[in-house]
C-alpha cells in the first residue's frame, strides 16, 4: 500500500510539474522588471506588472516620505525571452504628480514631472538594463514613480511603479 501511496505521489508531482511548464511556455513573457524606491531607512519594491490595461493588474506599493528627503530609485528591465532579440525598445522612467494613491489613471508626463528619462537599446537575450537615481522632492503630494518599456514588438507592455506620498 504505502509503494502505491510513494508511486501515486511520484505521478501526480510529475503531472504537477508538466503543467506548470506548459503554463509557462503558452505565456511566453518576454521581460523582467524591479524598481525599488529607499528613503530614510524605508524602502519598498515594485516587480512586474503588465499593459493594457495601462495601469496593470497589480496594487501598487506605497512609499511614505518627507519632503526635502533623499530619495534614491533603482530599476532594471530584462529580457527574459531565450532566443530572441528584442529591438528598438524604449525604456521610460519618470516620477510625476498624481491626483491620488492608487489611481486609475497614468499620470500626464507632459504636466508635473519631478524626474524623466528615457532611452532605446537593442535587449539581447538574457540582457539587462538600468539606472540608479537620487533625487529630493520639495513640494508634499502624491506621485507616481514608474519605469515602462514601449515599443518591445508584443501585444503588452511591462512596468513597475510605486505611489509616493510626500509629506
């Protein structure tokens, strides 16, 4: 009895195994993104999320801090597709102010920007891109932090973002 137990086990992890694999293969993702915001002792990290919708499927974390402290950011994008090159892609990163923690929306990047910057490189397979940031923020509210690829050729888009509430 207990080898039919061992044996039953063995086939259903193996089973268990075989569709999670599939899972992944009809899924195909082709990136990787990390943002992590720190200020006084306090940090929070934001991973993937995905367009459309335009602001993902995924809560955002908070980061609480006060005006006229440092705040440092950093970010990676990767690609995680095996074989394949990804083109052209523009990465855009920028804070900027938001109407609310947790909104629906994408902030305008053509009104209040406290940081913006952007660039397009060629994503090998395996590749990886990033920056590091320090920056202070003066005037109290909410904004947005966010890095986004555009332009990767697929039916999506990846980010990650965290709300920033100013003291």
């Amino acid at each position: 009895m207990n080898q039919l137990i061992r044996i039953a086990t063995k086939v259903s992890l193996f089973l268990g195994a075989v569709c999670l694999s599939s899972g992944l293969e009809a899924r195909a993702e082709h990136a990787k993104v990390e943002l992590t915001i720190e200020s006084q002792g306090k940090q929070v990290t934001s991973f993937v999320d995905q367009t459309p919708p335009e602001i993902g499927k995924s809560p955002r974390p908070v980061l609480e801090v006060k005006a006229g402290e440092p705040i440092r950011v950093q970010w990676f994008f990767q690609n995680v597709y095996p074989n394949k090159t990804l083109k052209d892609v523009v990465m855009h990163f920028y804070v900027a102010k938001a109407e609310k923690v947790g909104q629906k929306e994408v902030p305008d990047t053509t009104g209040e920007v406290e940081l913006e910057t952007a660039f397009d490189m060629d994503f090998k397979p395996g590749a990886k891109a990033g920056a590091r940031s320090r920056f202070v923020i003066d005037k109290p509210g909410v904004y947005m932090v966010r890095v986004e690829s555009r332009q990767t050729q697929s039916d999506h888009e990846h980010f990650a973002a965290v709300d920033l509430i100013v003291k």
